[in-house]
C-alpha cells in the first residue's frame, strides 16, 4: 500500500510553473503508476488544501549523448498540475520562491 508521500515525490520548480501560483496550480512530479484521485487525495492529506482539478501527463524520456558514442535516454515520469479552489489556502511550501 502506497502512501500519500509515496505518490509525490517532488515539487518542480521552473520558471513557468512560478508563473502560476497567482492562479494556485501547482506542479508535482508524482509515481508512475498514481491516478489522479491518488493525486488530489495525497495534495489534501498532505498540504491541508482543497483540490479542484488534477492533469496528469507523462513526460518521456530524451535521447542524449553523454560524449562522442554512447548514446542514452533520461528518465521518463510523471507530473501533475493540481488546481486548487479559489477558497482554499496557497501551499506554504511555494510561498518564498516567487
């Protein structure tokens, strides 16, 4: 059984997902095999939030070149851009990075 820490492992922090904390969504990065109702229960339990909407997309992994012949791929994982109510509070965890 999988807990709510399991389910998301980390928070991205890029410039265009700062852009959209003024609107609360945020972006996790979160196990493979979570759904979405695994997502938004892991965000309330976890953050003490309501959870509007939650998008899932998988992100593939890119061919790269690590010198003149070996050739890889990065890893492939999920995220989620998890909307909240316009009556919740913000993540506090954000609040100091924009």
């Amino acid at each position: 059984m999988k807990t709510s820490y399991d389910v998301i492992v980390r928070p991205i922090i890029t410039e265009q997902s700062m852009e959209h904390l003024d609107i609360k969504k945020y972006v996790f990065e979160v196990r493979k095999d979570a759904t979405k109702a695994d997502v938004k229960k892991a965000v309330e339990e976890i953050f003490s939030v309501k959870v509007a909407s939650v998008n899932t997309l998988n992100v593939r992994g890119k061919a790269k070149r690590t010198g003149r012949y070996p050739e890889g791929m990065t890893r492939a994982w999920k995220k989620a851009v998890v909307k909240l109510t316009a009556d919740s509070k913000p993540i506090e965890f954000f609040e100091g990075m924009v």
